[in-house]
C-alpha cells in the first residue's frame, strides 16, 4: 500500500508541475488554470463509478484531489 501511495504521489507531483507549465505559456494563466479545474471537476462529477455501494464517496474523495492538486497553484473555488 506505501508503494501504491508513493507513486500515485509522484503521479499528482508530475501532473501539477505539467498543469503549471502549460498554464504559464498562456495568456491568461489564471484563466486557463481556472478552465482546466473546471472541466476535470465536471469529469469526476460525471464519470461512472461501478462496483461500489458508496459511490458518493469516492466522488467526493476525487473532487477533494482534484481540488488539492489546482491549490497548489491558486486557492480552490467555492463551488
């Protein structure tokens, strides 16, 4: 389980610092960074969870990463 906790880490690691490098060739990085938030929570709001009795759950705990990964680079929204 420390393995599989490790590198899914270095997986939310390597998938902020490639969110910020694409952020920072924009125009507007606060914008873009604002946008991708967006979508990817309307993705874990959406997706089919199956093969669990508590599904809500696991959507919430994906939507609190999600909103972990995007605070490392501005504050997450209230929504």
């Amino acid at each position: 389980m420390d393995e599989l906790n490790g590198r899914m880490m270095a997986c939310q690691i390597l998938v902020t610092g490639l969110i910020a490098r694409v952020a920072n060739e924009q125009r507007d990085p606060l914008r873009f960074l604002t946008d991708f938030r967006d979508e990817i929570r309307a993705v874990v709001s959406g997706v089919n969870i199956a093969g669990m009795e508590n599904t809500e759950q696991v959507r919430q705990v994906a939507q609190r990463t999600v909103d972990e990964l995007f605070s490392l680079m501005k504050p997450p929204s209230t929504e």
